[in-house]
C-alpha cells in the first residue's frame, strides 16, 4: 500500500495546519454543560466561517464536497492541533449528518444538514436500553401511531450530551410482531418536546456527558421518520457504520500523538529501579516500541479503510476491524500511560484532557471496548460480515 500523499495533498495538509494555527480555541474547553455546549458550538461555527465544516460533505447541504482523503489530513492536523475529538457536535457530524445524507428525504437534508455545519445544533443519540445494548434490537422503546403522530414512551441510557442537546437520532419499536430486527423505526426528536426528562450520568474519571433519557408520551411528527416507518434497523445499520468506520479517526490519530508523548515522558522520568530513564527499563522500552508499532499499523488500517470507502456510500463491516483494533490498543496505551506515571498520573495538574488527568483517560479508556457495539460484538460481525465464518 502507498502511504505516501500527492503534493496536492500536501499543501492542503500545510494550509490545514496554518488555519487552524490562526483559528484553534485558545481557552480549555470547559466541562459545564452549558459553557460546554456554548464553546463547542461556537467552534464550530468558526470552522464554517472559516469554510471547513463538513470537508467531505457535498455542496448542496454546506460541505465542501472533497475527498475522504482530504477528510483524512483534517482530522490527523486536528488531532495534532490537541483539539478534542469528541465533544457536543460530534454525533451531529459523524453519526446523524451522514446517515441523514444517505437515508433522509430531501426536506430533512434541507432542513438539518446545514444547522448541524454552522453549528446551530447539538445533536445525541438515542439508541441503547438499560435492556438493549450490545443486543440494540431487543430495544423496548415504544412508539404508537396516533394521526400524523408518533407518541414515544420508554428510557435510553447512555446518550451522550443529551443534556445539552436540540435533537436526537432515535431508535423506537413501531411494531411488535415478527422478528426483533423488524419493526424498528429511526426517528428525528426535537429534545425540546414535552415528556422528555434528561438525567446525566456521571462517570468513574469525572465526566458527566452520558444521560439517561425518559420518554413520557413524546410526540413525533411522522415527518420526522428517516427511511420508512418499521425498516429503521437498515437505517441503523449505516449509522453504526459510520459510528464504527469513520467517526473516530481523529480519535485514532490522536492516539499516535499520545505514544510519542509517553515516550518523551519516559525518557524524562525515573524508571522503576530508581537510576536510570523509564525508557531504558525493558518492559517499559518494549512496551513502548510495541504501541509505537501497533499505532502504525492502526495509522495503515485506517488509510486502508478510508481508501475503501471512497468507493462506496457507507462504511462497510470492515470498520469493526478498527473499531476493534483501536479500542483494545487506546486501553493498553492508557495503562503503559500509569505504569510510567506512577502516582504522578493520578492528580489533575498530570496535563491529559479528560477532567481527571491521565488516570481520567486511563479508567476512560475501558470505554471504548464498550461504546458503539462491545469488542466481543465487533468480533462476532468480523467473523460473520467479513471473514464468512459460520454463525
């Protein structure tokens, strides 16, 4: 495979880097709801000021129309800029943007795809069940037709920044009969509807993003029906290609930029026996060389799976290759990470960006073998989906 970029491609990596050089946040991002929510949107909208909102989105809805490959040099500067990859408009931008451009009528794209770049809304998700995680089919969530209406009564747990959020991509059961995969509907939900109570999460490392949503009646136009009423689980499914495929490259950027620095530390630092650097201790030095590696290899992955979908509207099964690979690999990271630190990893002024240092991102970190379908999930759809394997 060739990893090397045209020189086309590098002078719109260097005009990346400058732009965001002359127009990055320079205040921390804060961890209040609502200043969150305030400073994420306003960067945002400075990205569409700036005309790089939505790089590989088309024309029509605001994007920029360029390639994935361009996509690809915006989220490795992005990364290296120690910007956050997460924050209240990424399911907005990487989750409900793209299924809207490949599912949603014409009048949904009008309508949301535009607000979503300038930075006018914060959109959640509203998939999983305290009952319905990794099995998201068996979800309960009831939706009853009711005129032009769908009324919605049920609870979604751990729906990112649905405190803060204008509007939810959500899963509802539409009919009960037949298979669990039938019957599904994905819906639009104004998070400003009555009979919508929103009660955050907090989390082990401090944060307080995740919510428990509870739906007491909630109308839904059925306006707001993305695909076709009971044939929601298609609509998903590329959701969750998205959610798997593309959404957390700059995540996987961003984790090469987190061994250089474990390595730096460990040449500062003391290593275990007191004397000499913790680079120059063996476990630590292999420890070190193997994620170096494997963040290379994850680097090459990506490349790969971004090439791939370039010839194709959705991500493919394959995403769940690096889904996979980059969630156990970020929690290896994140121990090597404590092994090195030692009790210097555990107070907030140890300079990560989760609010409880590098232990913040180390006890964060057994999320992502959780969030968007588990490690054992993503190997069961390898098996099946890519590799053929009898069920």
């Amino acid at each position: 495979m060739d990893l090397d970029f045209t020189a086309e491609q590098v002078r719109f990596r260097e005009e990346v880097r400058t732009w965001l050089a002359d127009n990055a946040p320079r205040e921390p991002r804060p961890h209040d709801p609502a200043a969150m929510r305030d400073y994420d949107l306003g960067w945002q909208r400075t990205q569409w000021d700036g005309g790089w909102a939505g790089i590989s989105w088309p024309q029509e809805y605001g994007g920029r129309g360029l390639t994935l490959l361009q996509q690809l040099i915006w989220y490795e500067e992005y990364a290296r800029a120690g910007l956050p990859s997460v924050d209240a408009c990424f399911v907005g931008l990487n989750h409900a943007g793209p299924t809207l451009i490949t599912r949603a009528n014409e009048e949904q794209k009008a309508f949301h795809l535009p607000r979503i770049l300038r930075g006018d809304d914060v959109w959640c998700q509203g998939f999983s069940e305290p009952d319905a995680g990794s099995d998201l089919a068996s979800l309960r969530t009831r939706a009853e037709l009711d005129g032009d209406h769908l009324v919605i009564s049920g609870q979604k747990i751990w729906t990112s920044f649905a405190m803060c959020a204008d509007y939810q991509e959500l899963l509802v059961r539409t009919d009960r009969g037949g298979s669990k995969h039938h019957g599904i509907t994905w819906l639009i939900c104004d998070m400003r509807s009555p009979g919508i109570d929103v009660r955050p999460i907090e989390t082990i490392e401090g944060g307080a993003e995740f919510c428990e949503v509870f739906y007491d009646e909630v109308r839904v136009p059925l306006a707001n029906v993305v695909g076709r009423r009971d044939d929601g689980w298609r609509v998903a499914m590329s959701t969750l290609s998205f959610e798997r495929g593309t959404a957390y490259t700059a995540s996987q950027v961003r984790l090469s930029d987190t061994v250089e620095k474990l390595i730096g530390l460990a040449r500062e630092r003391t290593g275990p026996d007191g004397r000499r650097p913790a680079i120059a201790d063996d476990d630590l030095g292999r420890r070190l060389a193997t994620a170096r590696a494997e963040v290379a290899s994850l680097r090459a992955m990506t490349y790969a799976g971004i090439c791939r979908n370039m010839r194709s509207d959705t991500p493919g099964p394959e995403g769940s290759m690096l889904k996979l690979y980059y969630a156990e690999i970020a929690k290896k990271v994140a121990r090597l990470a404590m092994d090195i630190l030692g009790p210097d990893g555990l107070p907030a002024t140890s300079r990560w960006d989760r609010p409880f240092g590098w232990s913040g991102n180390y006890l964060y970190s057994f999320s992502t073998s959780i969030g968007g379908g588990t490690s054992e999930i993503q190997r069961n759809i390898i098996g099946d989906r890519v590799l053929g394997l009898p069920r």
